[in-house]
C-alpha cells in the first residue's frame, strides 16, 4: 500500500536529469597544513563565540560583571585574533 507513495526524500527522474551534477573534493585533495589552519581557526572561533555566549547572559541575566565581564574581554581578543589569523592565512595563500 505504501509502495505507490512518493516520500519527500526520493527524487523523480525529472529532478534527476535537472540536477546538476557536483563533484565534491576528497578532504584529502587540501594539504595537512591547510586542514591544521582551518581547524585551528574552527576552535579559536568556537571558544570566542562560547564565551561571547556566557558572558552576556552571566552579565545580562546576573549582573556578574567580574566573570562575564571577563569572557566578554576573553571573546572579543579571541574574535580579533582569529580575524587577524584568518586574514594572515588569507595573504599567504
């Protein structure tokens, strides 16, 4: 009985021959060096963001202008860092 009905995830032969066809790279086609700058860069803007994060709601939620105003700090050097880095990688390249 469900056999006759199409799901949203399967495509028709008519999408299928409008599609365009993507090649997409093996990660290994970018160099060990590249892959260490993009991953370093991943993780300095994951911690920026996350204390970015905390400290306004420690700072907005409980009025705690010591620890969340030190992650505010912590964040926004970490941002400036990684902009700086992401443009230096950038230059190079």
């Amino acid at each position: 009985m469900l056999d006759d009905v199409p799901f949203a995830d399967e495509e028709t032969e008519a999408e299928q021959e409008l599609a365009p066809s993507i090649d997409i790279p093996d990660e290994s086609a970018a160099s060990t060096e590249l892959r260490r700058k993009f991953w370093s860069l991943v993780l300095v803007f994951n911690v920026a963001l996350g204390a970015l994060s905390v400290g306004a709601m420690l700072v907005g939620f409980e009025g705690d202008w010591d620890v969340g105003g030190s992650l505010l700090a912590a964040g926004a050097v970490l941002s400036i860092y990684g902009f700086y880095k992401y443009r230096v990688y950038s230059r190079k390249d």
